[in-house]
C-alpha cells in the first residue's frame, strides 16, 4: 500500500509550508507538491491527476485540508467518485475541530452528501428562475429571425451568388445563421 502526499500550489509560503509539516507528521514516504505557475489564473492539478494515475486499488492519497484538492464542492464530489472507483483511499490530516473525531471514510461521505444537496439546491434554484421568467413573458435562447430575414438570405446566395459571409454583413447576423438557412429547404 502506497500513500502519497499532495501539497497545494498555493502563493502564501506559509500555508506551503504547514501543509508539508502536517503531512510529513504522517510518515509518509512521497509527497508531491503542485507549482504555481504565472501563466494560470485557475489552480493548475497535473500533479495531482499524475499520482491518482499512479495510486491503485488499496493506496492512498494524503492532504492536508480538503481545500488543498483546490476544487468546488461539486468537482470535489466528482473527484472523491475517482478515488472510490480506483480503490483509493483519501486521507485528510485536518478535518477542522468538530469533525477531528470523524474517520476519513465517514468525512468524505459527508462531503459527498453536501456536494449532492447543492447540485440539487442550484438544479432547484436554476428551475424556479427559468419558471418565473416564463412567467414574466421572457423566453430563453437565441432571438428569432424574421420570414422577411429568411427569403433575404436565400434570395441573395440563390440569385446573386453572394457569399455566405457577404450575406451575414448584408443581413445581419451570424455566418451560421446564413448557412443554417441557405441549407434549409
């Protein structure tokens, strides 16, 4: 049984540095530390998908914190999926107080629940707001074009041989909607 360290890429060294005192206090035998790059605004994980590429069934995967994984509740759910499919166990050295008592199992499942309730509470939310703007007359998605509109477009690529792109300046809109129309019969 393997069991690999993971270190946050984060920019305050402190934080760095705590998360590899917290896991070397484990004994354990690798830890990875993800880089900080400059030319990414989002938290880069290569680090960490190469050790889950590498853990098998019965491994195991050490951080210090949950948010040291650097991923939203949702992608957390979905990455912990992962971990349960290829057998890999995830150790998190600390749970916050009142869940110290936790075993790592039992947290994570917790967290799973959590990230399964706001999916439900954003599908929810996301329902009731396309509802109420029905409601309100305001429909969804792109505006429809005019009849007027549709003759114009297969007018000009018919009879005039005009090119799709010079018959989405003359119409106003997009290159798509001319081909979408001119292919239409």
């Amino acid at each position: 049984m393997k069991k690999i360290g993971y270190v946050y890429a984060s920019s305050e060294e402190n934080y760095v540095k705590e998360q590899i005192d917290g896991l070397n206090s484990l004994n354990i035998e690798t830890v990875s530390i993800e880089k900080e790059t400059n030319e990414e605004i989002t938290q880069s994980d290569t680090v960490l998908n190469e050790i889950v590429e590498n853990l098998g069934s019965g491994d195991q995967l050490v951080v210090y914190e949950l948010r040291c994984l650097g991923k939203s509740v949702i992608q957390l759910a979905e990455f912990l999926g992962q971990l349960k499919d290829k057998g890999i166990g995830l150790v998190v050295v600390k749970k916050g107080e009142a869940y110290s008592d936790i075993d790592d199992a039992a947290y994570l499942e917790m967290v799973l629940k959590i990230a399964e309730m706001e999916k439900l509470i954003i599908r929810e939310r996301t329902t009731k707001g396309l509802q109420e703007a029905r409601r309100k007359g305001r429909v969804g998605g792109r505006p429809k074009i005019s009849q007027e509109t549709i003759d114009q477009i297969r007018f000009l690529y018919n009879n005039n041989r005009y090119t799709l792109r010079q018959i989405a300046e003359e119409c106003n809109i997009s290159l798509g909607t001319a081909y979408k129309y001119v292919q239409e019969r």
